[in-house]
C-alpha cells in the first residue's frame, strides 16, 4: 500500500476511479496523472546494451535512466549507435543528441513534425526513447496530422514522478508543447498554442456519431487521460469515450496561486503545472484503483486500460 500525496502538495485537482466502470470520481482522492509502461527495450544491433531496464513493477514501472545520461560518465556527450534512432523503428529520428547541463542529461531525438503533404519542421522529442512502443506509436500519429507543424516540442519520460498514478514517470505519458508567450500562455491566431491545442483536443476528443453506435478517437488513438488549460478529462478505460469524463478542474488552487505569483518566472511555472502550454495525453497499460480509510488513499490493486491495444 502506498500513502498518495496530499493535494495542496501537488497542486492538482485529484481525482479517483474506485471501479471498473461508470464515472465513480471523487475529489482529491489520490494524484491521477499515469504511470508509463514501460518494457525493455532492445536495440536492432546484435549484442548492444538495453535502452531500458524495467524498474518498479509491471502496474507502475519506472525506466532506469541509460547511463550515458549521467554527465559524469558521458562528459563529451556522445550518443551510442544504438541510442541514435528508435529502436522499434516507430519514430523516424533525424538527429540524437544530450540537452542540460546536469545529472540527468536529456536524451532528444529530432523528429520531423506536420503533414506528410505540406511543409514539416523539425522538433525535438526529449526523452522519448523512454517512452513504451504504443505510446511512441502515437506520438508518429500525432506528429503527422497538420496541426503537428505548429508544436514547439515533446516532452517523453520525466524521471521525477514516481508515485503510483503518475504517468509521466512510468513510460504511458507524454506531453505536446504549444506555442506560448513569455509567461508560458498560450499564444493566439492560427498557427498560435490556443488554436493547436484545440485542433488536438477535437483530433482525439472527437466522435464519429454515423452508422451504428458512436465510435470516439480516443478509443482508436488509445488514449485515457488528458489535461490542457487547467482541466482535465479521465476516463477509467481507453474503450470509454474520453469526452464523458470532463472536463474537470485540475489545479483547485490555481487562480490563488497565481495570484500569489512574484513574478513572470513563477507564473510561467504555475502555468506549465496547469498545462497551459502542453497538451498532456496518457495511455496506461494499468491504472490504480483506490481505496479511503480514515482519509488516507491508498492502492488497493491495479486494473488494465486495454491502451495498449487501442488501434490494432
């Protein structure tokens, strides 16, 4: 059993999914964001090294860093052969190099962004290697749709969280920048973050209503959770329409806290916890289902998403 972090530390709005199914959400229960699957990952070449090692468990893993990413170990920062392009061959990278300067190193792979059709423009994709094949599978469907060309970024595995619930430390989540100003809003007009975001949100939150029964992209795309713009839509299954489940306020305290800001830097900082400059989407494999006594969350046992066989 795991004590789940209060809310004021977080500084979400928390939500929980005591079932399997129906919206059963309860305020400030436990952090949902997701944990990453993440499995071990091999390169194409005959005896390299594994990029990844799975750590935690199968419900809530946590990849072990490669350890190149240690400046120490790595001071002239050379990418090995089998760290310069996806191994699963998903991803098409152009280039492999290290961001930052301290323990960890970022591992970004440039990737080319936008519609096959039209002109493409290279990002950068930090820590993606990290990410679990079906996640990165939607990372290439993303960055193929027309809106992708106006993303500034993507942001893969975060070695920080490591709670259960909390996606961005596991592999299942990933996180697509948008256009903002210097305080981290986003911008307007229609190549800005406002429009971007939205023409993603309708790309994975849009139905199709025609024929029999209604068919939602999320189920398709294999997406459960996502949060942009303080709210937050989280669905206990990748098979339930993600458009029933939200949008909910994410950060209660988020208008307090920016209230309480000194200055840009800090409200950029509120800002980019609130999602107002990314686009967050989580595809778990497995999700905590939570228990309440006297107050305390805790996890009570793990259930399947089926994200993982969204599309196939």
């Amino acid at each position: 059993m795991v004590d789940t972090p209060s809310c004021k530390q977080k500084r979400r709005r928390c939500l929980g999914v005591s079932g399997l199914s129906g919206d059963s959400r309860r305020p400030c229960a436990f952090y949902f964001l997701a944990p990453l699957g993440v499995a071990i990952l091999l390169s194409s070449c005959l005896g390299a090294p594994p990029i990844v090692r799975v750590g935690g468990t199968p419900e809530n893993p946590h990849p072990d860093l490669v350890r190149q990413a240690q400046l120490s170990r790595n001071r002239d920062r050379k990418v090995p052969r089998h760290l310069q392009s996806d191994p699963d061959n998903i991803l098409d990278v152009q280039r492999a190099y290290w961001k930052g300067d301290r323990t960890p190193l970022t591992l970004a792979w440039d990737v080319k962004a936008g519609s096959p059709n039209e002109p493409q423009k290279v990002i950068a994709c930090d820590n993606c290697v990290y990410l679990s094949p079906h996640v990165r599978r939607f990372v290439a469907k993303a960055i193929r749709q027309p809106w992708a060309s106006n993303l500034t970024a993507i942001g893969g595995f975060d070695p920080v969280p490591t709670a259960p619930g909390e996606y961005p430390g596991t592999g299942w989540g990933v996180r697509f920048y948008v256009p903002v100003n210097g305080a981290n809003n986003p911008t307007e007009g229609i190549a800005g973050g406002l429009s971007t975001a939205g023409d993603m949100l309708e790309w994975i939150l849009g139905c199709n209503e025609a024929g029999k029964g209604t068919k939602c992209n999320n189920a398709q795309l294999g997406v459960m959770e996502l949060i942009w713009s303080n709210q937050v839509w989280s669905a206990p299954t990748c098979a339930d329409h993600l458009r029933n489940y939200g949008p909910d306020v994410y950060n209660l305290d988020y208008s307090d806290e920016l209230a309480s800001a000194q200055d840009d830097a800090q409200r950029a900082s509120i800002n980019d916890l609130a999602s107002f400059s990314s686009v967050q989407v989580a595809l778990p494999i497995y999700r905590p289902i939570y228990k309440t006594t006297k107050n305390v969350s805790t996890v009570s046992r793990y259930v399947k998403t089926g994200c993982e066989k969204a599309g196939e």
